[in-house]
C-alpha cells in the first residue's frame, strides 16, 4: 500500500467512513472514474429509487403511492441524464481482467445469497421481509460497483442503506408500515438523494479520466 495520503469520499482526507465502506469492496481495486465516474454513479443512484420507488407501492396509501410515482419519474430522468453525460465524459481507464472476473464472482455470489434469503423467507412464512433482505445485499454490493466505477460517495451509499434496512424492520415491527413500503421508500430517498449530489459534484469536476490503482485506495 502506498505511503501516499488517500482521498477520501469528497476529494479530501481519508475517513473513518472510508475505511467502513472499504469493508464491502471485496478486495476490488478502486478506479479513478473522473468525470464519467460521477456521472456513472448517477445512473446507478437514478435507477435504484426508480426500483425501489416501485416496490415502496406495494401495498401503500394512494396518496403516497402518488408521490413515489413521481419519484420514480424524477429517478428516471437522473439515470437518463447521468448516462448522458457519462457517454459525453471522458472515458476512464479501462478496468483490467481479472478485477472483472473478480466482480462477476462477486456478483454471483451477491445473487445466489439474495436468492437463498428470499427462499428461506418464504420457506418459513416471513416473505414480507424479502425487501429488507434485498436491500441488505444492495447495500453489500455497491462498494463493489463503486470500485469499479471509481466513486467514494457511492461507496458510502451501502453503510447508509444497511442502516434503512435496519431502521424499516423498526418502522415495521412498531406498526409504522409495511416493510415494502418503508424499505422502498427510504432507499429511494437515499439513492435519489446521492444521485443528485453526483451530478453536483461532476459539474465541479474536469473531465478526465483516470487508472485503476491498487486494492489500497488512490
């Protein structure tokens, strides 16, 4: 590991919070995504409160099934416009083989756990929590599309969405809602949210690309 001073999240000084996101990387190197990887987190952030804006309706009351409709449209227009500038952006250095085959097992991994959870939830009668597992593994997996990205502040994204998954079973077990409805919501805000701070941030930013560094950070 270099003896160089890390960047953290912002552009600044390494965290604590760094170094807890770090935990769900898997090993994975973290790229420098520039521009395109500002741009490409939004797509990612866009898309999943589109998700999650979708399953918050099952089950919920019309007026807020409203207003998460209307999150799912304003999602689509971020993922849209973040691909957009992504495709405008220049492009990053590319990943190399063997941190792709490194992702796609941990991919595979992710999906075969995901499947697993929602199984044994429905095999014991608790299949209204399979969004709160869901989210668990979302939130375990995008470390590891931050890495690959070259993105910090999604990197963070998957501590804050472990902590909504935890705060909805809460929600859920004192009679607030549904675990759909409170999972959804809650990780959509938050995607939506970091969505709009990284196009904030990419229009601060030069677009440049950047290489892939070691498993230890920039």
């Amino acid at each position: 590991m270099s003896s160089a001073p890390r960047e953290g999240s912002a552009g600044g000084s390494w965290t604590p919070a760094d170094s807890i996101a770090e935990l769900g990387a898997f090993g994975l190197p973290m790229a420098r995504g520039g521009a395109r990887g500002w741009a490409l987190a939004a797509v990612v952030e866009g898309f999943g409160a589109v998700v999650w804006s979708g399953w918050a309706q099952v089950g919920a009351d019309p007026r807020l099934s409203t207003v998460l409709t209307l999150g799912a449209l304003a999602g689509f227009a971020l993922a849209v416009t973040g691909f957009v500038l992504a495709v405008r952006s220049a492009p990053s250095a590319d990943v190399s083989g063997s941190v792709r085959a490194r992702y796609l097992l941990v991919l595979v991994a992710e999906a075969v756990a995901l499947l697993v959870g929602v199984l044994v939830l429905a095999v014991v009668g608790l299949l209204r929590w399979a969004p709160v597992w869901v989210l668990v593994v979302f939130a375990a997996h995008v470390p590891a599309v931050a890495r690959v990205i070259g993105n910090r502040l999604l990197s963070l994204l998957g501590p804050v969405l472990l902590a909504v998954a935890v705060l909805a079973v809460v929600a859920s077990e004192i009679g607030l809602t549904g675990p759909s409805t409170v999972t959804g919501t809650l990780a959509a805000v938050c995607l939506f949210a970091a969505g709009v701070v990284s196009l904030l941030r990419l229009r601060r930013r030069p677009a440049t690309g950047g290489t892939v560094t070691g498993a230890g950070g920039p």
